[in-house]
C-alpha cells in the first residue's frame, strides 16, 4: 500500500502542462489547471516496469471541464490511465473552448 501511495505521489508530482495549446485569437497563453486526478498506474506497466510520458490534448470547455481528449502520443501500455485522467481535470474558466495539450508521466518505484 505505501509503495503504491508513494507511486501515486510521484506521478502527481510529475505531472506537467505544456504550453502547446490551440487558443482562441485573444488569447496567448495556455489555461491553467485548477483539479488535477492522477492517472491508475496501470497493473501490466507496474509488472513489466514500463516507464513514459504521455501526451493529450484536452478539448475544454469555456466553464473548464474537459469536453473530450485525444492521444497525441505515449506508449499504448499508459495511454488509457493518461486520458481517463486528464478527462476528469478542470480548468480556469475562459470565453471560448480551447485545446490544451497536457503531458503525464510514468514513473515505476
């Protein structure tokens, strides 16, 4: 249990957002994430110590819930945990929807 809760500590730690984001034309500057979820390290990448980043663009909403997401790249073993997770943030409410590209990573302990 405590390797797990340490697991998941370090995976939040890691998260990051990037600034690569599709923006309506008055804005320049990626939205920032008010609740983050961690991803579920998946049980097949914690038994094969599968490691990586993953990157998703979120389609937001004005209100800041995340509408859909898509895979920009990862490896296939992480890349469901990655979205489920990412579908569940919320960002800083805006005038229009946006796309904003987000990168989770995987750490094994």
């Amino acid at each position: 249990m405590r390797t797990c809760a340490l697991l998941m500590m370090a995976i939040v730690v890691s998260l990051t957002s990037s600034a690569l984001a599709q923006h309506g034309p008055d804005s320049d500057a990626a939205r920032k994430v008010v609740t983050r979820v961690a991803p579920s390290y998946p049980e097949l990448a914690k038994r094969m110590h599968i490691e990586g980043s993953v990157k998703i663009e979120a389609m937001v909403r004005p209100n800041g819930t995340v509408r859909t997401t898509r895979v920009i790249g990862g490896n296939p073993v992480l890349v469901e945990a990655a979205s489920v997770a990412v579908s569940k943030w919320k960002f800083e409410p805006a005038a229009n929807e946006t796309a904003e590209v987000v990168q989770l990573t995987f750490v094994a302990q």
